[in-house]
C-alpha cells in the first residue's frame, strides 16, 4: 500500500495486509521474549543451584525443541545432572529411614520466569 486512501474494493485487501504484517511482527516480538526468558531462568537455577563440586550448577543449559513462524519452544534443563534435579528440588529418603534438605531451585525461577514472560508479552503488544 503505497497512499493512505484505498476504494471500497480494495479495503479487505488492505485490512487483510496490515492484520498480517502485526501477526508478524507480534509473532518476532513474542519469540524475542521467549529466548529472553528461557536465559532468564537457565541463569536463576544456575545461581540458585546447591554446589557440591559445581557440575550441578554448571550442567543447565537451554535448548530450542521446536520453531515455527508463529512459535518457539524452549526447554532449559540439566544435559548431564538431570538426575539429581528431583532429588535436590524436593528431597529424598535416605538409607537410614531419614529425608534430605529439599533445596527449592527450580520451582522458584520457574514462577518467575511465567511472571517475565507476561510482563515482556504485554509490553510488546502494547
């Protein structure tokens, strides 16, 4: 659309342009604010993680599972400790009959994380 005024013929066609160029640029924002997030929240377990020796803190990582031009899926997880991340976050039996500390790391920046996404997503489209 090169001018400002359109004929009564050419107004769906005008509407349906401008409906489909904020699609895309809601669609980069929203990306944008996913990748922000996910490292967000990869570096608030890291931070919070328990430290033995420090591979634990270390293993988190973030990993783009699906991408589309509307979506994007991001999984922030453990790639080589991901067996302790249970056991840590809620605690476990020991042998004797006791339970370990539970050490809260994950739910935490996970609740954080969905409050940041909601405060980037309505920023952006607003």
């Amino acid at each position: 659309m090169s001018s400002n005024t359109v004929s009564i013929d050419e107004m769906a066609e005008a509407i349906n342009e401008s409906l489909q160029e904020y699609a895309t640029l809601a669609s980069d924002e929203l990306k944008s604010a996913v990748k922000k997030t996910a490292k967000s929240v990869k570096e608030s377990i890291s931070d919070n993680a328990p430290v033995d020796t420090g591979a634990y803190k270390k293993s988190w990582t973030t990993k783009t599972t699906s991408e589309s031009s509307e979506a994007i899926e991001i999984t922030v997880y453990s790639k080589n400790r991901y067996q302790l991340a249970h056991l840590l976050e809620k605690g476990h039996a020991n042998r004797n009959g006791g339970r370990t500390k539970a050490y809260s790391h994950i739910a935490p920046a996970e609740e954080d994380g969905e409050e940041m996404l909601k405060e980037l997503i309505e920023k952006a489209l607003s």
